[in-house]
C-alpha cells in the first residue's frame, strides 16, 4: 500500500478517537456514576463477555498496570460490584467475577449510554445516518480483520 495513503489512515485514526469522545460521549455518557469511572466500567464490561476471570487477565486485555488494578478492584469490591475468587487448583491465583449489583449497574449504565446516543445522532438527516451506519459497519468488519496480539 502507498505509504501516504496509509499515513493518511493513520491520521485520520487519530484524529477520531478524541472527536468521538468529545461529540458523543464526553457530557450524556458518564461511566462514572457516584465513585466509579471508565475503567471500572470497563473491568466490569470484560467480566460480563468473558465471565470470571484471574486478575492478570483482566489486566492484560485492559492495558492496566498490576498497581492500577489492584486499586480499581478494591473500589468495585467495596461496591459490591465484583467478587474475588481463590483459584481450584491454584490458590494464589486470584479470579474476579461479576456480582448481581455489577451486572444490573453495568445493564443499566448501557442503557443510559444507548439513550444519549440516540439522542445525540437522532437530529441528522435520514441520508446522513445511513452514512454513519454504513461507515460503522464497513469499520468494525476493518477492525476485525486486523490483527491482534491478545
């Protein structure tokens, strides 16, 4: 491929990902709900797809530092939101899982987002929403396709 087609790509990348959090999710879509921010979202949003899981796990999927983890967990365990679990065979491996709390707050906080996305594109035009939709879709079939290291 060209390498300033390719430079442009990446550019546009970039260019995105701030622009998208600050049109779509930066005011109508707080993840951080009393004492819980993104990241704890986030650990709870894996533990939901993946079902229980060892720490370091978790950890690497979501790029945080053992540090980091160790305190955005004892937050979501005061919470009630998740559970730390000794491992069967091993018991210094530490697995959490998702409580019932974790998963009504993660449902409902989804739904809170949905709504205020909604709200946010429903003011385009048909011909414009077809667009968006048509991009979004041909993205995520190019985000699939691209290699992953996990």
């Amino acid at each position: 491929m060209d390498e300033v087609k390719l430079e442009a790509i990446v550019q546009n990348f970039i260019s995105i990902i701030p622009l998208f959090k600050k049109k779509l999710l930066h005011d109508n879509c707080k993840f951080d709900k009393g004492n819980l921010n993104h990241s704890h979202f986030q650990i709870l949003a894996v533990l939901k797809k993946e079902g229980q899981q060892p720490i370091s796990e978790v950890a690497k999927k979501l790029f945080i530092s053992t540090p980091n983890m160790t305190k955005l967990l004892n937050k979501l365990i005061d919470e009630g939101m998740i559970e730390r679990i000794p491992g069967e065979k091993d018991r210094r491996i530490i697995n959490i899982n998702l409580t019932e709390k974790g998963s009504t707050y993660l449902k409902s906080s989804f739904l809170e987002i949905q709504s205020s996305l909604k709200d946010k594109i429903s003011s385009l035009p048909d011909e414009k929403l077809d667009k968006l939709n048509d991009s979004l879709i041909t993205l995520k079939e190019v985000l699939n396709e691209i290699g992953s290291d996990f």
